[in-house]
C-alpha cells in the first residue's frame, strides 16, 4: 500500500471557502481564488498543472495567510487563451491579478514554469515582491526541456499507449522511483490537484513548453540580491535536475537552497507539510521584504 506519510495532506482539506472570481485581460478571462485572512502570498503554478495544483500549500496556510491562485492563460477555466502565451506575459498576468485584489505587494511562489514567471515579475517589479519561493525550477527554460533518450522515452509513454499506461508514466516523471510501485492510486489522488486526468495533455502544454523554452534570466539573477529568496530542489527531479537547481542557486545572492532527499517534481504534493513549513518560515522571517 502507498506510503501515505509522503502524501502530507489532499487539496481539499481546508476549512475555508475560498473566493472565486474572473479578470478579463488581454483577450482571456484570468480566472483565480483568494482564500485566507493575513499577510498576502500569490502561488503561480506550472506547466499543465491548473491554480488547483497548490491546494496542498493553500489549505495549511490559508489558516495565516491570504493566498492567491490561478489558472495560467489557456488552461483551466482562464479561456480564451487570447495574447501570446509567454513567460513574460504570464507575468504580467500574475501582476494585474495583484492589483484586481488590492495588493501592493506579496510573497510569490512558483513552482517549474510557475518559478520563471516569478523570476520574471520579481524582476520586473521587485518592488511588489515580498519574498520569492522557486520551487524546482530554473533560470534558463531550456534546461527544462532538453531530451536526454530517457526523458524523450518518458514524455512519449504519457502521450501513447492505455490510459492507465499514460497515468504511470505521468507518475514516474513526478515522483521517485520508491513511489511507482502506487502508480494507479498515485494517478487518482494527483488528478484533482492537477485539475485534470493524468491521461491527458490540456492543449496549451506545448505552448507553455515552448515560452518556456526562450526564456532565460540567468544573466538578471544578481539583480535578486535584495529579494529574499528561497531555493527548494529534489534529488531524483528529472525536470529540474539537481545541476540545474544549483546553477539557479550559485546566481542568486543571499539565496537560502533546501533540497529535499528520495523526491521529486512533485515535491510540493509528496512532502508537503515539509514545503509549508519552509514557506511559512520565509514569509514570517521576511514579512516586509
């Protein structure tokens, strides 16, 4: 039977109901969830993963703070897809967001292609940052997607085959090999985080690919020095790969890096309490920034 100490809590736990509403905005109707009373916290999610992906965050800190989540341009329930799908205007999706709700600043999160648009707006209005959370990610978006044969092998067995057999290659992209063997149940409890069956693709993932793909702020990072920041990775990430992560960590000054043993992409769902308890520690060592 699946570990369920590394499960760390199912979306959908809280106790709070949270507020939903739609911006209109460059031709797509942004939607989002504002939840929680307290200091602000915007979660950005990442590449084929809907606002719905951080319930695990929201439904422990919602109880302190105030947090921010939505869907990204072209998926979920933020359609049309209108303006050009690029990283920097998701930023500036992130930061219209900010001001429909009446937040000067916030701490932002982001994880994977969630963790470049917060680079992007961090550096484009640090001055709106609180702190910055980059949860496996990276600077340059083309790290992300380079095809070693395994991970080409991978990312087509989530394309082809049964259902079932796209589930579990999904799985393995996320989680540590010790977790496969709970593949089909893994499948089940990560569709509703996700926002969607594991089988399938939503039709903007190859165009969040490929924003992701031209975006590179490695040479900005040194900008970030007055930013506090926080660095998460895993050890078995094969998206964000521990190389990857450091090279992200060796170009931001100050950066506190946490990296987490025997995880993986899915870090976030599979340790979540230990990835609460980090940024519940950042937001309350840096309330103002």
């Amino acid at each position: 039977a699946m570990n369920r100490s590394v499960l760390e809590g199912t979306y959908g736990g809280g106790l709070q109901t949270p507020e939903a509403g739609v911006l209109e905005h460059r031709g797509c109707r942004l939607a989002y969830k504002l939840v929680g009373k307290g200091p602000p916290v915007l979660f950005i999610q990442g590449s084929g993963v809907h606002g719905s992906g951080w319930g695990p965050q929201i439904d422990a800190l919602s109880h302190r703070y105030q947090c921010l989540s939505f869907d990204n341009r072209g998926i979920g329930e933020s359609q049309p897809r209108g303006a050009a799908i690029t990283v920097e205007q998701m930023a500036e999706d992130a930061l219209v967001l900010m001001d429909t709700v009446g937040w000067s600043s916030a701490h932002v999160v982001g994880h994977s292609l969630g963790g470049l648009i917060a680079l992007h707006l961090a550096l484009s209005a640090p001055n709106r940052v609180r702190s910055l959370a980059l949860l496996c990610t990276f600077a340059r978006g083309r790290d992300a997607t380079r095809l070693s044969w395994d991970m080409f092998w991978l990312g087509l067995r989530t394309y082809v085959g049964t259902r079932q057999m796209r589930r579990r290659a999904f799985v393995q992209m996320v989680l540590p090999a010790d977790q496969l063997a709970d593949a089909d149940e893994w499948a089940s409890r990560l569709a509703p985080i996700f926002g969607h069956d594991l089988a399938d693709h939503p039709p903007v993932v190859m165009k969040q690919l490929a924003a992701m793909r031209v975006y590179d702020a490695t040479s900005q990072l040194s900008r970030l020095k007055n930013v506090p920041t926080l660095v998460v990775g895993a050890t078995h990430d094969r998206i964000a790969s521990p190389d990857v992560v450091r090279t992200l960590v060796e170009n931001i000054p100050g950066c506190r890096f946490v990296e987490f043993d025997n995880a993986a992409h899915g870090v976030t769902i599979q340790c979540a309490a230990r990835i609460n308890a980090l940024l519940d520690e950042l937001f309350t060592t840096h309330p103002d920034g």
